[in-house]
C-alpha cells in the first residue's frame, strides 16, 4: 500500500536540533538558566550550586560552578564511598542520601578551612536547621540543583539536602519537601523525618517482612543479613556511619592501573599538516613518473 | 489606518530569530562578565523580550558605564541632527556580545611592549609605528617573448560581405 512519506526531505530542512545535553535528556536549560546566572555587578565571583544525581546504585553529590569552557567541580561525594565510613548496603536510600550530603558538605568545610567554624548540626534531629553565621566568615552557600527528578515530598535528593544542611552548608530551602512534612497540618514531623535519616523506614519493612513472609526477607534483605544488620541496629549503624565521615571527610584517591592500551581497529585521523604533506608526495611521485613517461615518449 | 511608530515598530525581522537558532539561548550569554570602559555591540535578541534597547541601538558598538544585577549601561553614540550625542541607554546582558573592534589594538599594545623591552634589552632602537603600505616594488620579468602585432590592411571587398 503506498503510505505518504511523513518525514520529507522539507521537514529535515526545517528541523532544529535541540542542544545537545537536551537531547540526551540530561540538562534542564530553564532551570540552568536560572542557577547559573549571576549578578553582573558581582562580576567573576562564583555561584555554586549542590548537584544532587541518582543512578540506579549510586549517589553523586557535587558542589560546581558554571564556567563557558566548561563547569568546574569544587567537591563530589559519591555515595560508593559509604563503605570506608562503614556503610556497605542500601546506599541509594534516603538515609544514604543523607550520609552522602553530610559527606560533601563536611568535605567542601574541609577544603576551605571552614570546618571548624561550621559543625553544623551534630546531632541529627529531623527538624528544620539553617547555619548561623558567625563573626568571622560567612557560610557557604549553594542552590540546590535536582535535575530532572519530580519533586515530591519525601524524595530522597531532600535526604541528601538535609545532610548538606546538617553538615553546615547554606543552601535556602524550606521544609516542605522533607519526609514526614504532612500536606494537611503543614508542618514538617521532626520525629518522622528523623526516623527517616536512620532509616527507620527501612527497619520498620524488615520487621513487617520477617513476621509475614519470611523468605522475602530472606530474598529481600539478603545483603543486610550477610553483615548482620538487623532492623534494631540500623540506627546505630547509620549513627557510627554519621561520627565517622565528620571525623574525617577528605577524599582519597583510587589506586587505579593505567587503562591499558586497545589496538586499534579504524585509521587515525590525519593533521592538517599530514595530510599536505601526503599531497606533497603523491605529487612528487606523479611528477617523477609522469617526467619518466614523457622522456620515454619523446 | 495609519501605519504607526511604536517602540518596535518595524521590527518584524530585525529582531526575529534567525533561522533553526529559536528556543532557549546559550549559556555562554549569560556567564560573561562585563567591565566599565568594555567595548560591546548591541544585538538584539528577539527571545528575550525583558531589557531590549531601542531597534536604533541593534548594531552599535559603545563602552560600558555601568553594570547591574541583570543589565549593563552602554554608552552609543547617536546623531541628533547636526551633532552626535553620547547616550546612555541600560541594556540586558543577553543584548550584549562583547566587541572585537578593540581586540586588535590591545593585541598590538602586548606585541609592541614585548618588542621595547627585547629592544631595550639589545640597546637598540625601535620604532613599532605602523607603517602604511607602501608602492609595490620593482621586478624583472621573466621569460617574455615578444610578440609583434601590426594592422592588416583594409580589404574593402571582404569586409563589406555581408551589408552592402
């Protein structure tokens, strides 16, 4: 059956790519816009803004400023990290997040000398902190970046927001979007939210899962059960997890071996000068046979 | 009805997008930073509707007076009649590229220090003027032949062939 071809060769012509980062749909140049844009009267001073990303087993928290040639990142903390602290499971959960907010914001204190004068909030209460700040410096400030991801109530790059704040970092926010903040009252549950950070929703599945169906916890949980976490100790654990990145927040390098070296299986390409100066020869050559050819015609 | 002289009037092209470029405007507009004594030109940009000049200012060049959160002050040069006045006008930074018309100046001033200080470090004396270029010089040309062309005398028959 003949079928009008939809995409002509006029609907190419007129097709406007979208920018590239919007094509792989990973950019939201309405909000980038908007966070990058700095007052013209403070000319080069940098605005940062906290980077909260989610893979599908990963956290990336960074702290980055916009740049034409390109952003440049002040700090990162990844959620892969945990580990060293102590945390080896559940690290894309809500309490992770935390750990992992707490982590960059204690980091980018450390990088700027800033630790000491801003503890933050030791003790993590799930109630609403803002940094103070003191005579001496001013906080640090950054605006949160969520990327793509559909802000609800409770979503899990809040967790890492609230680790950042906790750590001592000035990011404006409000605590409508903190788990445990209820639409009907309109006011945020310290004690849920804080139930949250511990992963006290965690534990309460493990438990309703151990009395009901007790193979899916065993299927479920198998990795917790492997290290013997149980749905008691979670909170400790989290807690151990939380004094030791304030010990010590630095970041340490990876010990990695040079990626080795693949044979390659398509041409280089060639300079510009390489490339005349094969013209050059093949020229060269054309003239030496096209001088031994004439003479032997003459 | 008459054709009117608003603030935009007849400025359906000039201030029109250019062909596929619609949409959201690159970042680079919006992290450049601007100083007081700046050259800048002004170009309009249609998608931005907050801050546009006036179309007159669309393709001048002036310095920067001033800057603000969003917006810069430049200084253009307009004639009113019979004299040019240097007006101010604020315009939003996505208006705004920054001029090249001084970029070769402040190319030649770096070049030219350089050249003083080697200069002076050798004990010579330079002069960096620019010189204007000056008549082609003088060549000899090679491999001439002469060819000499004379007038063939008129053959009155032959070229009256065809109209007679």
């Amino acid at each position: 059956a003949f079928v009008k071809a939809q995409k002509t060769k006029a609907y190419f012509k007129r097709f406007q790519v979208p920018f590239k980062r919007r094509r792989e749909g990973k950019t939201d140049y309405r909000a980038r816009i908007r966070l990058t844009n700095q007052d013209k009267n403070k000319y080069n001073t940098p605005k940062y803004r906290f980077v909260v990303r989610f893979s599908n087993k990963d956290i990336t928290a960074q702290i980055i400023s916009a740049n034409i040639t390109g952003d440049m990142v002040l700090a990162t903390a990844y959620s892969h990290e945990l580990p060293r602290y102590g945390l080896d499971v559940g690290l894309t959960n809500y309490a992770a997040a935390y750990c992992t907010g707490l982590l960059l914001g204690r980091r980018v204190l450390k990088l700027l000398e800033m630790d000491d004068e801003y503890q933050g909030n030791v003790e993590a209460t799930g109630e609403d902190f803002s940094v103070e700040p003191t005579d001496t410096r001013r906080p640090f400030r950054a605006l949160l970046d969520v990327g793509l991801i559909r802000t609800t109530t409770g979503n899990n790059v809040f967790g890492a927001l609230k680790g950042a704040l906790d750590a001592g970092l000035d990011i404006p926010h409000s605590d409508k979007r903190f788990a445990g903040f209820s639409k009907d009252s309109k006011q945020l549950d310290a004690e849920v939210h804080r139930n949250y950070i511990y992963g006290g929703h965690v534990a309460a599945y493990m438990r309703i899962l151990m009395e009901d169906e007790p193979e899916k916890y065993q299927s479920h949980f198998s990795e917790y059960i492997k290290r013997g976490i149980e749905a008691d100790n979670i909170e400790s654990l989290y807690k151990k997890v939380h004094a030791a990145i304030r010990a010590d927040p630095s970041a340490k390098k990876s010990e990695k071996a040079p990626p080795k070296q693949h044979k390659r299986f398509n041409l280089k390409k060639l300079t510009y000068e390489e490339r005349k100066a094969k013209l050059i020869d093949r020229l060269h050559t054309l003239n030496a046979a096209a001088g031994v050819d004439s003479e032997d015609e003459d | 009805m008459p054709a009117g002289h608003g603030l935009r009037s007849r400025t359906r092209d000039l201030f029109a997008r250019p062909f596929r470029k619609k949409g959201y405007i690159p970042l680079s507009t919006y992290l450049r930073t601007y100083k007081i004594g700046d050259y800048v030109d002004v170009k309009v940009n249609g998608a931005v509707h907050k801050g546009m000049p006036h179309k007159f200012y669309h393709g001048r060049t002036g310095r920067v007076w001033n800057v603000t959160k969003r917006a810069i002050g430049v200084e253009v040069n307009k004639q009113v009649g019979n004299r040019i006045i240097r007006k101010r006008i604020h315009v939003r930074v996505e208006h705004v590229k920054p001029s090249r018309c001084a970029e070769e100046f402040k190319l030649r001033k770096v070049k030219n220090d350089q050249l003083k200080a080697e200069a002076k470090a050798k004990g010579e004396v330079i002069s960096t003027k620019r010189q204007p270029e000056g008549p082609r010089p003088g060549f000899m040309v090679d491999g001439a032949t002469l060819e000499t062309v004379t007038p063939i005398p008129y053959d009155v028959v032959n070229d009256l062939k065809g109209g007679y």
